[in-house]
C-alpha cells in the first residue's frame, strides 16, 4: 500500500497531536497559576 497521502495524514495527525498537547499544557498550567 504506497499511498502517497498516507505519510501527509500521519504528519497533519502527529502535527494536531503535539500542538493539542501543548495547548492542554499551557492550559493547565495557566488554571495551576491562578490557583
């Protein structure tokens, strides 16, 4: 299966992952801050 999509939807998918996570760390520690 060469699809050549494939690796572009892996890269977008692991892209929207670290950005989700660093925005759920950011996130967290601005609510950690105000406590």
């Amino acid at each position: 299966m060469d699809d050549p999509n494939a690796k572009d939807t892996t890269l977008i998918v692991a892209a929207l992952v670290v950005v989700l996570t660093a925005a759920a760390i950011v996130f967290g520690l601005f609510l950690f801050s105000r406590l």
